[in-house]
C-alpha cells in the first residue's frame, strides 16, 4: 500500500558517492485513459536545484506528465500506476485536498496560456495576494506589499498601479509576467512550466524564458519544463528526458543528450532542427502511431529503421549508458564502438 503521509527529505546518492539531494523520483509511472496508456512505464529523476527540460514530438505526453505531477489528473479520469515521489511524499494517490496544499505553495505552475489560467474577473492584486494569504498566511496589507515586490521582480513597470488591473488590460507577454510572479510568490521547491513562452510573440519568447530561469536559480528550486525547442533546451536545461508516445527514450544532462544522442529517436529530432545539424536536415519518416496501435515492446518500432521483432514486442529498459540513460535494444548495433567501451 502506498504511504501517502510520509513527508522525508532524503539524501540520495546517485552516480557514484556523491550525494545529491532528490526532489522527485517518478518510477514505472504508467497513465491510462481507457484503454490507451498515454504515459507509459516513465521513469525520470530530478535533482534538487536542476532544471529538466521535457521534449518530444506533439502527443508525446509531456503535458500529460506534467499534469499528472501536479495532481490535476487524477481518477476517475485517468487511472495512474507506478510511482512518483516528491521528496518522500508518494503523490500516485494522494488526495485532492493534499495536492491543492502542494499547488502555488511547494509548486508553482507556469501554462502555456496565460489568458486560460488568469481569471478574467479578479484582479491581478486579487490574485496574486490570494496564494500569499492562504499559504503563507500573510495579512492583506503584507500581502499587497509581497505583490508589488513580486510583479517588480519580473519586470512589470509600474507594479503599483498594476494591481488593480483585470488580466484583458495587460499584453499577453505582461500576463504571463504575472502568471509566473504568481506561480513563485510562495517561493515554491519545483517549478513546472509547460511550453511558456509559445503563446507569446518571438520577440517576447526570450527575454520570458530567461526571466523564468533566472528567478528559478535566485530561488535555488528546481524544474520541470516542457519545451518544444531542441536547440533551447540544450541551452537553458540542465537534464533532458526526450519523449516518445509516452515512453521516456533517453534522460540524462541536456548537452550529452542532445549534442550526443544515441537513441535513434533523439537522433532523428535532432536531424530536424537546424541549429544542430544545418548541414543535413532531414524530416523523421513516418509519423506516432494512435495510442490504440501501440506495439506492446518499443513505441518507436514503426519508424525506426535499426528495429528488429524483438523491438516490437519486448519493451527495452532504460539502461545506464555513456553517462544517460537510454532505452534501445539496438545501442550495440547503432554504436558499435561505443560497445566496447
Ligand atoms: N483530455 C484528453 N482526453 C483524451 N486524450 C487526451 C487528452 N489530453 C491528451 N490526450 C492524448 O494523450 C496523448 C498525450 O497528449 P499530451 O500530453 O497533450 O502530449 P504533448 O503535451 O506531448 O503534446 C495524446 O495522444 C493526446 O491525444
Ligand atoms: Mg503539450
């Protein structure tokens, strides 16, 4: 059974003897919808101070886990197996009200859209000063205070006169100022924030994603962020796990990963981004199979040319290898040098 009211903070030790304190560890995480599982024996790891990046192509499940981390789907919805450990704590079965004290106090949440996550008939002092008061407990006077310093720090002009605007009267790059402002007011442990600067101009893309790493690193948390920008994550992440139709392929440091891939998913979207491989860009074949035609071995069996049978009914491990983990039967055929190693 498990134990939802074990709160441990645990000193792990990963890689050797050097300890490292673990924020998350999510084991054999399995999500069905229906028949389908849409995540599928996800197995990841997060490090207390470190920013994960999530990738994979659309479908792959990133906003699912995402979701799933933060207790927002939850059965009868979907039915969840397997484990994720939040500093001891076992969330797969921890009920709502446990989740909502989790929410805006020890994780703050960044969504793609700010319009659909701001309520357009509060203010944005209503809203902000609501997570303060309820989980910090702050007064209402000490709480508006908090927000002015709050929306100043993510470079609102003018944060004064802000909090008694409704969310339509600000631009979209200003909302999703805010929406971040709200997700760190209570100084939260993890952050989660799924594709965040999407919705947002170009222009704008940038100078929001660094304002979210760099808050993230003043506050010492760690991360969770869903990003659809290879060349991005490799740049601003410390770990990556690339997703394929709901399995995790490959997890390790962003750069290793990404700049030397070994499963021939990752390598294949890296051939897909310019910034990588200008020389020679080319598109992956095929396309995800539905959740319904999954092969019971690896996901990507159908489009990956190195497959065997075997691939499709055995699903590979990840395994440790060359300072990641990877989940291929075929590493010792793709990089044959590396086997000998
Ligand atoms: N509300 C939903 N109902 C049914 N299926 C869904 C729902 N949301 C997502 N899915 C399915 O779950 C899979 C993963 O989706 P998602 O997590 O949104 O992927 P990603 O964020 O990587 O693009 C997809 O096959 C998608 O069609
Ligand atoms: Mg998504």
């Amino acid at each position: 059974m498990i134990d939802t009211n074990s709160a441990v903070h645990e000193q792990v030790a990963i890689a050797g003897n050097s300890p490292i304190a673990e924020l998350l560890r999510i084991d054999g995480l399995t999500l069905r919808r229906g028949k389908a599982s849409v995540l599928d024996e996800v197995s990841l790891t997060l490090a207390e101070g470190r920013t994960l990046g999530l990738v994979g192509e659309s479908g792959a499940g990133k906003s699912t886990l995402a979701m799933a981390l933060i207790g927002l789907l939850m059965a009868p919805e979907v039915e969840l197996s397997g484990s994720m450990l939040y500093q001891g704590l076992e969330l797969v079965g921890l009920s709502d009200k446990r989740f909502a004290q989790l929410r805006g106090k020890k994780i703050g949440l960044i969504f793609q859209d700010a319009t659909t996550s701001l309520d357009p008939c509060f203010t944005i002092g209503q809203q902000i000063t609501e997570p303060l008061r309820r989980h910090l407990g702050l007064s209402r006077a000490e709480a508006l205070e908090r927000a002015v310093e709050l929306l100043d720090s993510v470079g609102i002009p003018d944060a004064r006169a802000r909090l008694s605007a409704y969310p339509h009267q600000l631009s979209g790059g200003m909302q999703q100022r805010v929406m971040i402002s709200i997700a760190l007011a209570c100084d939260p442990e993890l952050l989660i924030a799924d594709e965040p600067t999407s919705a947002l101009d170009v222009t704008v893309q940038a100078q929001i994603m660094d304002l979210i790493l760099r808050r993230v690193r003043a506050t010492g948390a760690s991360a969770v962020i869903v990003l659809h920008d290879l060349a991005l994550t490799a740049q601003v992440c410390d770990d990556v796990a690339v997703m394929y139709a709901g399995q995790i392929v490959e997890t390790g440091p962003a750069h290793l990963v990404l700049e030397q891939a070994l499963h021939p998913y990752t390598i294949g979207l890296r051939s897909c981004v310019v910034e990588f491989d200008s020389a020679e860009l080319v598109p992956l074949p095929g396309t995800v199979p539905s959740l319904s035609e999954m092969p019971t071995g690896c996901r990507f069996f159908s489009r990956c040319s190195y497959a065997l049978p075997k691939c499709q009914e055995q699903r590979p491990k990840l395994e440790w290898r060359e300072g990641r983990r990877v989940a291929c039967w075929q590493l010792d055929v793709i990089h044959p040098k590396d086997a000998s190693r």
